[in-house]
C-alpha cells in the first residue's frame, strides 16, 4: 500500500472516530495515542473486545454509533458543501492543538479558503457573556477591529453577544476571523447568525470538530472552548458572570501555557463579576489591542505609557509654576507675598512674572499681580487632586 494510500484510509478512520467519540474524550485519544486509528476503528466496527479503560455499558454504546457512521458518506457531504476535513499530520494541522494531549481533536472541519496553521500563528481569541450589555458589545467589537486593523485574526465561538460582536468588528475592518462551532460547520448555530456565520466562512474560517449535520449540545459547547483556547496565543473575556462559559476558555488558556487577559467593567455589573476575578486570579488587565498585543506579540511591540492630556501651563519652567501656583485665585497680590509663596526672592518672583504676563497668564492690577480668566480656566481644567 502507498503512502497516499495510508493517509487516504487515515483520514477516513479519523472521519469515522469524529461521528463515534465526543470531542474532548481522552480515553479516546488514549486509544489513539496507543493502539493507532486502523486499530480503534476496527475494534469499534467489530464490536468485540472492549478497548481498555470504558466500560461494558459506554463500550456497548460507542459500538452502537459506529455501526450508524458513514465517513465516506461525510466526507462527501463535506466536499459538496466547500468544508474539508484537517486531520494531525496534515500541512494546514495547527501544532498548537497538540498541547492538548489526550484531548486533541481526532479532526477538524473547515468552511473557508485561508489555512487555518497560518492563521492560528497570528490569531487571539476574544470571548464573553452571550447577554451582554452594550458595554460588552461596544468593547468586543472595537477591540477585535483594533486587533483586526494590525494584522490579527480573531477567534471566537460564533454565538450571540459577545462572540458575535467581536466576529462583527473584525469583519467590519476588513480582517480575519475565525468561529469555532460546537457542531457541523454546515449547520450554523445559532440559527440568527446564520448569515454572520456564512460571511464568516466567505472571509475568513468556520471551524467544528462534529461532523456534517451533527446538533450542539451544552457539553460540547464547554468541550468546544478548549479548542478556541488551544488554537489562539491568548484569551480575552468581555464581560462574563462567575458562571460562563467564557472563563472556561480562560482556564484552558491559562492550563495551556496561553495568555490569559480580561477586560474591566463597573463593579455594580453580575456580568463583570467573573471578569474581575479571573484578574484577581492572576490574569492580565487590558482595555485596548494595544495592550493585548504587548503580551502575545513579538519582542519589543510595547503598548504606549497612559498620559492625560498636557495642558498649556504643564510646559512652563518649575521655577515659573512655582510663581503662578502662589498667586491668589480671588484677589491681586505684591511682589514680595508672591515670592513667600513660592519660596523664592521678590527679584527672581517680578522676572517671573513678567514672563507670565508674555504668556497670558497674570496681568497687573494696581501695585500687584491677578490672575487673567486664562489661567483661571487652565486650573479648572487640570487634573483634579487626589
């Protein structure tokens, strides 16, 4: 038999153990890992002696669904719908899914053109609560934009809120994005973003390790978060309750050695609650693309430092701020009160402010010195005290 040959009929008993096991099942790949797919697959189709570590009632029913699999008939339905089947060993195969061991994906299907090994290279996962408020929304999706506008790709798991926006926001900046479905990727779920889904898979890739026409269930939902977490270099929550499935993705990342990264929100919001204490657990902080890519990308992309704006009177000479700051804001005052004020002598205090007055900032009044509404202004608007 050729190589060709070995790989053909590979791929067709990985389509096989994609209809049998559930995504996720260790003792699966255990099996695999130990005994080879030929072997599984015949002992499946058998039926007869049980493979080691199930037992005789999960046996019975795993046997039961293999005399139901068709995988060449999958397959083809898959070709027929634009979708193929990436199988370990392939070229397009993310080595990143490996780090998940025993709970690797026995295959992916894939709707869409690019290679999904090169985009997972590049690629963030961006998640969050389904009932999101427009907070969430607005933060996921300019968030992916940002992420999208610099080359990223954004994963996500196609669902309502904030899923669905960050797949919106990357799309509408032109860039890359990948859903990770908990069923056949030729049956969109949910149903409403049917046509998200479908544009999705025309610029960028829908994934799903089910086979063509297979249901999700709430267990696979959790199961398909691993996959998110393994493909991506980091994971960023959205708004998340204590219970959401999002922190689970997080928690795989951080199991995997990935990024783990959240997004703030008022501590009055149930939906941030799971947010601030993943952070309080050891995630990092982030409020824009910038500070996530200063994690997950290369050497040397550094987010800018947080500055507040710089006022007009934040470029004067510390011995010229010291004059200004001692001047009354209510009334006019003598050169030699300004200069006690700002600890200096009344002839170093009378330069400064004749250099003030240049700028707008005192004028004379009498035998003294009064602030202009300039400055007045300029102090109101500066930073409030602590």
């Amino acid at each position: 038999m050729t190589a060709g040959a070995d790989a053909g009929e590979e791929r067709l008993g990985r389509a096989f153990l994609a209809r049998v096991i559930e995504p996720g099942d260790e003792a699966g790949g255990w099996w695999l890992r130990e005994f080879g797919v030929a072997e599984v697959v015949r002992r499946l189709r058998d039926g007869g002696r049980p493979l080691p570590g199930v037992s005789g009632r999960r046996w019975a029913g795993l046997v039961a669904r293999a005399g139901r699999a068709e995988p060449e008939r999958d397959l083809r339905e898959a070709r027929d719908a634009g979708v193929r089947f990436v199988c370990p060993g392939d070229t397009e195969w993310p080595g990143r899914l490996d780090d998940l061991g025993d709970a690797r994906p026995t295959g992916l299907w894939v709707r869409g053109t690019p290679s999904l090994r090169i985009w997972a290279l590049g690629s963030v996962a961006v998640v969050g609560a389904r009932a999101c408020t427009e907070y969430g929304t607005h933060v996921a999706a300019t968030l992916a934009a940002e992420l999208a506008e610099r080359g990223w790709v954004v994963v996500s798991g196609g669902a309502y809120g904030v899923d669905g926006a960050a797949h919106r926001g990357a799309l509408a900046a032109g860039g890359a994005t990948v859903a990770v479905l908990a069923c056949g990727v030729d049956r969109p779920y949910p149903r409403g973003h049917t046509a998200l889904i479908d544009r999705i898979a025309e610029q960028g890739l829908v994934v799903g390790e089910l086979p063509p026409g297979d249901h999700p269930t709430p267990s696979r939902f959790i199961l398909r978060n691993r996959v998110i977490a393994a493909l991506t270099r980091g994971t960023v929550v959205v708004e998340a309750a204590c219970r959401s499935g999002s922190l689970v993705t997080a928690r795989a990342a951080e199991r995997l050695g990935r990024y783990t990264m959240g997004v703030p929100g008022p501590v009055t919001s149930s939906l941030s609650a799971g947010v601030h204490e993943l952070l309080r657990g050891g995630a990092t902080l982030v409020t824009d693309a910038a500070d996530v890519i200063e994690l997950v990308g290369d050497m040397g992309e550094l987010a800018p430092p947080r500055r507040g704006p710089v006022l007009p009177r934040d470029l004067l000479e510390p011995a010229a701020r010291a004059v200004l700051a001692a001047l009354p804001g209510d009334r006019p005052a003598g050169a030699a009160e300004i200069a006690r004020g700002a600890r200096t002598t009344p002839d170093e205090a009378i330069a400064r402010l004749y250099e003030l007055r240049a700028l707008g900032y005192v004028e004379r009044h009498d035998d003294g010195w009064k602030l202009t509404r300039q400055a007045l202004i300029s102090a109101r608007s500066g930073p409030t005290p602590c």
